[in-house]
C-alpha cells in the first residue's frame, strides 16, 4: 500500500512537471511539484506556489485527481476500478482494504467501498 501511495505522488510529480501543467511563463522546480503532489495526496492542503495562478486548467485537474485518490484511499480508488472493469477482488485485496479503511470485519468490506464511491461521486 505504501508503494501504491509512493507510485501515485510520483506520477502526479511527473505529470505537474510537464509544461502543460503550469500557465504560459511559470516553471516549476521539481521540489515544487514533488510538495504538491504529496501535500495534495496526503490532502493537507498545503502550498508552495499560488495554486489559482500558478497552475493551468490541466495541472489543477491532476492536482483535483490526487486529492481524490488521497482522500478515498489507494485501494478504495483501485477497488474502484477492479469493480468497474468486473474483475474479482481476492482475499488479499480484502484484507488491505479492511486495513486501510480500518473496518473490523471482513465481510461487507466491498459493500462499504461501493457505498463509499457511491457517496462519493453523487454527493
């Protein structure tokens, strides 16, 4: 699960890196992209440069898309995706999710990462 979090700010890092990502005439320095990434996966909130006129449209999207995933959790955004493309979730799934959403039971794990999803996206 830590990789899973380690992957996913790397990625944002990556892609807030690219020239697409800030509006015509700023750059960002690779520690500034790296803060961000992880500030908006471990949904802190905290800043290094004005999100509102640092940012374009895209770079502000990735930032909205790691916040998600941090505040629903790695492996409720990966069971998200499992039950959309209809795969099974094993045991040792399971198990991580029961962990990571610090539920008591095995059973109903799935249920609640539906409702949470659910909850979610509609709310």
């Amino acid at each position: 699960m830590i990789f899973g979090y380690i992957i996913v700010i790397l990625l944002g890092t990556i892609f807030l890196l690219l020239p697409i990502s800030t509006v015509p005439g700023q750059d960002t320095e690779v520690i500034e992209a790296l803060f961000t990434a992880t500030s908006a996966t471990a949904v802190t909130g905290l800043i290094v440069v004005n999100t509102a006129s640092h940012w374009s449209v895209f770079g502000k999207v990735i930032i909205m898309l790691l916040m998600q995933i941090g505040g629903l959790g790695f492996m409720t955004t990966t069971t998200m995706f499992f039950l959309l493309l209809g795969k099974r979730i094993h045991l040792r799934e399971r198990l991580i999710i029961k962990e990571e959403l610090n539920y008591l039971n095995l059973s109903g794990v799935i249920s609640l990462t539906r409702y949470i999803i659910l909850l979610t996206f509609v709310h």
